[in-house]
C-alpha cells in the first residue's frame, strides 16, 4: 500500500527532463535513480549525483551480477539503472524517478508491469530543432545525431502511458502534471487489487 511508484520520464534532448524532474525532487516524495555509466563526466557533473561513473569492466561484473535493474548501449557508452537503490527507495514509499532512454523504458515495463512510463515532449519537432540550435552548445554533428534518435525513438510513444507536453517556461506545468498522474496513479483499481476483500476484513 505505501510503496513508492516507479516512474520511467523519457524525452528527446530539448524536451527539459532535467528541469521537470529538479522541480519534482525538491519534494521529499520523490527520489532520483542515479545511473551507472561507462561515459566520461562533463564538466560540473558529479560522481554519485549524476551518475555513477564506472569502468567498462565493472559495468559488466554488474551485469554479470545482475545489479541492474536494466541497461543499454547509447552512443558506445552503457548505461543502466541500480537494481538495489531503485528497490530499497520503492520500498521506503518514494516515487523513485528514472531518467531514461526508450529502450531502457520499455524493459523496466517488461520486468516491473507496475512502471509507469511517462513521454515528455517539445511541442513540436521543429520547436525541438530550434531549441538545440538555440542553446549552440553542441556541433552540428551532435545535433542532427540527437534529432536522428528523436525520429527512431517516437513511435515507442504508443507504449507509453502519458505524453507530457513542455511548451516554453512550462516546466512547472509540466512537473504539475506528472504530480497529477502520480496521484490518479497511486488511486488506480488495479494497484489495489485486494481492496475489496480487505474493507470486510479490516475493524
Ligand atoms: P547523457 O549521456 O546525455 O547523460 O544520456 C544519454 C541518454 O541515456 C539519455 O537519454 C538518458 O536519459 C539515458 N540514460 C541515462 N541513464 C540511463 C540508464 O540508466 N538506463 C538507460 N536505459 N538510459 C539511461
């Protein structure tokens, strides 16, 4: 009953996943899964609070062990979840935030059906582009690799559970959405399965 949610928020670069879900973690409700990954750190990162930065071999003695709770080969780099953080959060009632790609998403659906995957897009595609140009942090190469992957990645959109739109300045629109179907989610029949049998039982 008072286990947390697990919640898959995935979106294309652009869509301001980082900001979104910085606004959900400033309650004590929500948790952050830190990956594990084989990728460098980029400037400002941080060891343990952005990621877990491991060794190609220690990546793969924790597949062997099977401590992810999933994982995928992005850009030559791994990256995967921690099996035991997400669980123990889980388990201490924190809606535990998982910020991964679509096809990380889509394998915690088949090992944990209880997931809830939610897309967080641009508005448009061509809103998308203009924000990647906009920021001119990146080469153009970088960009049309990303846009590329948004092409590959959107019809994986049908498996998901919610679409959340981040028009401009709409972060707090969007974390307020994700905050309602957390909400609506935690109330749904199927999470409560024995409800009926415990209302007679319970004094
Ligand atoms: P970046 O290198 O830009 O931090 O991340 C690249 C992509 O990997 C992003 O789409 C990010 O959401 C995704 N990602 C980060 N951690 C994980 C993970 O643990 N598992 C999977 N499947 N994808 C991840």
């Amino acid at each position: 009953m008072n286990k947390g949610l697990l919640i898959v928020v995935s979106g294309p670069a652009g869509s301001g996943k980082g900001t979104v879900n910085g606004k959900l973690l400033e309650s004590d409700a929500y948790a952050f899964s830190v990956s594990a990954t084989t990728r460098a750190p980029r400037p400002g990162e941080v060891d343990g609070v952005n990621y877990h930065y491991v060794t190609r071999e220690d990546f793969e003695r924790r597949i062997r062990a099977k401590e992810m709770l999933e994982y995928t080969e992005y850009c030559g780099n791994y990256y995967g979840t921690p099996l035991r953080e997400t669980l123990e959060a889980l388990n201490a009632g924190k809606n535990m935030i998982l910020e991964i790609e679509v096809e990380g998403a889509l394998n915690v659906k088949r090992v944990y059906p209880e997931a809830v995957l939610i897309m967080l897009l641009p508005p448009s595609f061509a809103v998308q582009e203009a924000r990647l140009r906009g920021r001119a942090t990146e080469t153009e190469e970088k960009i049309l690799e990303r846009l590329e992957r948004t092409r590959a990645e959107l019809p994986e959109l049908s498996h998901y559970d919610y679409v959340v739109y981040n028009y401009d300045g709409g972060a707090d629109t969007c974390a307020d959405d994700i905050r309602a179907i957390v909400r609506a989610e935690r109330c749904a029949v199927r999470r409560h399965r024995t409800a009926a049998a415990e209302y007679f039982e319970t004094h």
